[in-house]
C-alpha cells in the first residue's frame, strides 16, 4: 500500500511500512522514512508506485501554473492501470478527452470484459500523440491478454470517407463470456477536436458479437476534408459517451482522412421505356461492349453526364473512361 501525503505544505509520496491508525511509518521514494499523521494522508493507493504518482502530480500542478495546487486538479488512481485512448490532447493545448484531467475514456481492465480486436493493454497514463498511434507503439503495463505492443487491431476502416457518401466498418470484437457487447464510437466530421457535435456519434449501442462484425456509417455531406480523429469504445452495455472511466471494455483512437467524392463515376442506370439512361459524374467517356472484357468502343452520340443506349442492342456491358 502507498499514501500520498502532506508534509510542510508539500506533498510527498511513499509506502506504508507501519499503519499504527493515528500515525503511519512511510518510506519515501528516496529511501528516506518519515513517521506520518494520518490527518495527513490524502490518498491510499496500490498503483502506480509512489514515485510516479508523484511526478504526475507534480506535472499536473506545473501544468496548471504553479506548484501546490495539487488539490485543484483532477487524479485517477487505479489499482492497476486502466486503458486509455490516445488522440491528441494536452493540458496546455486541450483537444479531444483523452487525459485524465480532461475527463479522458477509461477502461478498467476487467480479465473477462469485451475488446476490441485480440489484444488490449493497459498504461499509467495516456499516451497521446498527434497520429493517433501512442498506445500502438508504446507498450503498456502488461495484463494476462496482452504482452504486445500493439493493441490497436479492432477496427478497420473499409473503402474510404467522403462527404455525402457511405463507409463500411470492419470490426472484430473479443468477448471471452460469449454472448454480446455494445460499441459506442465517433468520429470529429468538424475537425474540431471534440466528438460533440451533430452527427459526429456514428455507433450507438451497436450490438457486437465475438469475431467480425460489420456496420455502416454515414459521412455527412459537410464533412470537413482532411485529417480527423475517430474513438470506438467497446463494453457490455454501450451507451458510453467518449469521456469518463468505466469498468471493463476497450478504447481504441484512430486517425483518419476525410477524401473528396470521387469525380469520375456511373451514377445512375435506369431503363425507360426500351432505353437505358446511363448518367455519371466527371469528364468521362461512356464506353460499351459486348462481353465483360470487350472489345469496348465510345457509346455513340453521348453527350457529357448521361446519354440514352438501346435497352436491345448488341452492347451488354458499359464503362467509365476516365481522365
Ligand atoms: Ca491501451
Ligand atoms: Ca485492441
Ligand atoms: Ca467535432
Ligand atoms: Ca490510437
């Protein structure tokens, strides 16, 4: 057992060697041992180990100007370290929830609660990149599931994002009860570091069971292009939000790229009456052919976007010419 505590109007760390009720024997982390109030003590703790604690709560207080305001700010102590996600937030520059003082997702690592993919692991504290990728490359506190690194292996992303348009989601779900579990996810269409926004939740309680799970989502038509952060958190009853702790599941970040629509593509076929209107977006040529593999020549007497072919002619197959 571990105590954070107050000394001279600062605040040490150290492990119980003695708890006599009114007063405890504390070796801190530099071998020194000091005989402690337990008035004083703040904070029982099993994990992380002292020192650390101390560092991140120094961090927090420096972070927030000034040492010995270690009160005003917020510390989770897990008695082992949870998950975390990993998208880009920083107490100097907030962005999404990802730190624990901005209320940052939180899976306490319960053995047989849902993941994401095969592999899970847990951190003293997020690791928070700009790509995304800190919990992927840097390995966390092992837990019996997972001895890698990389952990980042549930969610994938198939075809891609544009405005208007729909992606296929490629999810793989562990549940080692069997059964279901939920996911819950989001993805910042705005670009603008936050996941509060109208339409930016794209998985509401999806029900998952274990192995490969597909579903969609829809990109707004004012999605911002470019670079952007998803979040997908899996547990047994969803209905998360992409803050706050929560007991078992997984948090997975991903970054992401928002694309233009494709500007070269068959929009619509349609017969009418014993004609085909054939309409496509871009500067193309509409071909056609007989067989799958030709031979293919221009549609005669096309005109730019659609063009009308006989439903009865020899040509049974089309296609875009693109620049
Ligand atoms: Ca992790
Ligand atoms: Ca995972
Ligand atoms: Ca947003
Ligand atoms: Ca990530």
């Amino acid at each position: 057992m571990n105590v954070l505590f107050e000394e001279d109007g600062a605040f040490r760390a150290g492990s119980v060697l003695a708890d006599n009720v009114s007063s405890l024997q504390i070796e801190l982390a530099s071998g020194k041992r000091s005989k402690v109030k337990a008035a004083n003590v703040l904070l029982r703790f099993a994990a992380p180990g002292p020192g650390e604690l101390l560092e991140r709560a120094e961090a927090e207080a420096e972070g927030a100007g000034g040492a010995g305001e270690v009160e005003d700010h917020r510390l989770d102590v897990f008695a082992a370290p949870p998950d975390f996600g990993d998208a880009p937030d920083f107490e100097e520059a907030p962005g999404y929830p990802t730190l624990p003082s901005h209320d940052g997702a939180a899976h306490v690592l319960t053995p047989d609660s849902p993941r994401l993919g095969i592999a899970r692991d847990g951190e003293a504290f997020p690791h928070v990149d700009a790509a995304a990728v800190g919990d992927d490359v840097t390995p966390g506190t092992p837990v019996p599931e997972s001895a890698s690194g990389n952990d980042e292996d549930g969610v994938l992303l198939v075809g891609r994002l544009s405005p208007g348009g729909d992606a296929t989601i490629r999810l793989i779900a562990t549940i080692p009860k069997g059964g279901t579990a939920r996911v819950d996810g989001w993805v910042d269409w705005n670009a603008d570091f936050d996941w509060d926004d109208a339409g930016e939740q794209v998985a509401n309680r999806v029900e998952v069971t274990h192995g490969t799970n597909f579903f969609t989502i829809n990109v707004p038509s004012t999605a911002v292009l470019g670079f952007t952060y998803a979040r997908v958190r899996i547990s047994q009853n969803g209905g998360l939000t992409p803050r706050g702790t929560v007991e078992g599941g997984e948090v997975e970040d991903y970054n992401l790229s928002v694309y233009p629509p494709f500007d070269c593509v068959i929009t619509s076929v349609s017969p009418i009456g014993n004609q085909l209107l054939i309409s496509w977006r871009g500067e193309a040529v509409l071909q056609q052919g007989p067989t799958l593999h030709g031979p293919w020549e221009d549609v005669p007497g096309q005109i730019p976007g659609n063009t009308f072919v006989p439903l009865e002619g020899p040509a049974r197959f089309f296609r875009l010419l693109c620049p």
